[in-house]
C-alpha cells in the first residue's frame, strides 16, 4: 500500500484522503471520499463545544517520554485540590502505569491506550469525554502519548497546548521539531535541577522556540526542587481562571 504522492510529498498522511494500492494489474487508485483529517478536526471541534458548554479549561500536554507530563499532572492536582474539579485523560500505547499513578490522587481519570497509533485520536478523546461525568469538572488534563512528531498535527479541541522539554534531551529539539514549538501556548523546560550535569543551552532553547513562535510562554522548572513550579501553576490557573469566570 502506498499513500498517494501528495502525502507522501507534505509528509502529512491522509491528507487528501486517497492512496494508492499495488494490484496484479498495477496501481489501482483508491478514492476514500472523505479526508481523515476532517475527521479528525470534526472531533476536536466537538470537545472544543462540550468543553466551551461546561466552561472546562484544557490542556493539552506533549512531550518526548519522560520529560515529565505526569508529574505537571500531579503538581496541578494538588495545586487544584478544592478549587473546582479535575479530570484527567491519560494516553500511552499500552499500560495504564500513568492513570493508577494519577488514581491515587483520587480524582477522575480514563486511560486510552492507542496500542499502533503515537497520538490520541480526536474521536476516542470525545468518546471518552461523553462517557465521564464533568458535572463538576472544571479543568481538563489530557496527556498526550510521549512523541514530539505526531500529537503536533492532531489538535485535540484543547484550550492551550503546553510542550516540555527536559534538560536531557538535548537544547537542538525546537530547530529539529519545530511544529510543536509552533504550536503550543506554553513551553515548558522541565528538570532544570540537573543542568550543573549536562550539556543544555536554555538560552538556545528559547530563541529557537521563540523563532518558532513568537507568542510562546516559557517557564523553566524543576520538580525535585520545586524551583519555578509555583509561576508555572500561577499561569494555568490564571487561564483556567480566565475562562471559567
């Protein structure tokens, strides 16, 4: 199977939703009729109303494995205790290791497991959305599965998009992976506590984010040592704030 050149040429799959397929006779071209990226944008628009409808604020959280979405997650959990409810959606290819590990905060939590895809789709976020109970959520967690490429593409109908990045990861990912830079409100510079260890240029990290997307807020933070989390949480829940009144 092939998909057909204009996909193959933009690097974006699906995009006109045709491909190609060999048969005995040769390529035979196959018109699926409907774009699975407006699919996919239907469904973001459909969470993007159901949320506007609640008054839920949502974040949207891409990273690389490890960086340390879980541990914003936990961090903005006990900051929000008793402040209005959260939930959070937890997305991996396998395993519900996150989701139990949030559990323990006692808040509500579902696990989609994407098993081959390395994003979450659009359709299962809103099928899972409608199936919880947000009568009393007022902001919304989504973890995205860890990868800088694919959760990029795929807006989720989120309020804001907040990239991490570790220190230890290397300072060249906002020239390398520059549509998630683009395209997130908020970048966030995660385990700065081991910058005395490693070979890391913040100061590179923000001009080539800020090249990207000159509308970027950057916070530098470090959950071993707490440094920078309180400006951080500051800022969502001034956002949160702002949307739900």
């Amino acid at each position: 199977m092939q998909w057909c050149a204009k996909c193959s040429r933009t690097g974006v799959r699906d995009q006109c939703g045709i491909l190609t397929r060999m048969g005995t006779g040769g390529n035979v071209r196959i018109d699926v009729g409907r774009s699975i990226l407006q699919s996919a944008d239907e469904a973001a628009a459909a969470i993007r109303a159901l949320l506007a409808g609640r008054k839920i604020y949502a974040l949207n959280l891409i990273s690389s494995p490890g960086s340390g979405k879980t541990t914003l997650i936990e961090a903005l959990l006990a900051r929000f205790d008793g402040k209005g409810g959260v939930a959070v959606v937890e997305g991996d290819i396998e395993t519900e290791i996150d989701a139990d590990r949030i559990r323990r905060h006692g808040v509500q939590v579902r696990q989609i497991n994407t098993r081959s895809s390395c994003h979450i789709q659009p359709s299962r976020l809103l099928s899972v959305l409608r199936e919880m109970d947000l009568s009393e959520t007022r902001l919304l967690l989504v973890e995205n599965v860890g990868n800088l490429v694919c959760p990029a593409e795929v807006p989720l109908g989120e309020d804001a998009r907040v990239v991490l990045l570790s220190v230890t990861e290397g300072d060249e990912k906002p020239l390398k992976y520059p549509l998630v830079f683009r395209t997130s409100d908020l970048l966030v510079i995660t385990k700065t506590d081991l910058l005395p260890y490693v070979t890391f240029d913040v100061d590179r990290v923000r001009r080539a984010a800020r090249a990207a997307n000159p509308a970027v807020e950057i916070f530098e933070v470090s959950a071993t040592t707490g440094a920078g989390m309180s400006a951080l949480l500051d800022r969502i829940e001034a956002l949160r704030t702002a949307k739900n009144g």
